[in-house]
C-alpha cells in the first residue's frame, strides 16, 4: 500500500427504530502520490477515476498535521 493511505469518516446519525444517536464509520482508500500525510492528520480528499480495486480518491490537501 505505497501510495495509499485510508480515510475513516465518521457520522453520527439516529437509529432508525431507536431514535439513539450511532456512529457510522466509513473507510475510503486514498492516492497520496507525495507520501504526504501521516497517522492522525486531518485531510480533504476528492473522487477521481477508478486507480485500482479499491482506491477511487485523491488527497488534495493535508489540512491539519
């Protein structure tokens, strides 16, 4: 995975039938050419077309180191 990190989104949405407030996480693989960001940095990511099995992004930027 050269190249690649993953993105985990987090969402706080309400249980359909609950009502209680659950976390939904979501994992997005990541082209980073430059090797740039690192564990625990916040980024901004963009769709692009498809580079592999699994990686249908971009980093555009690290915002927060």
């Amino acid at each position: 995975m050269n190249k690649t990190i993953v993105v985990r989104t987090v969402t706080r949405v309400p249980h359909p039938k609950f009502g209680k407030i659950v976390k939904q996480m979501k994992r997005f693989y990541v082209h980073d050419e430059q090797n740039q960001a690192k564990a625990g940095d916040t980024v901004r990511i963009m769709e692009t077309r498809p580079l592999s099995k699994l990686k249908r992004w971009r980093l555009v930027e690290v915002l927060q180191r």
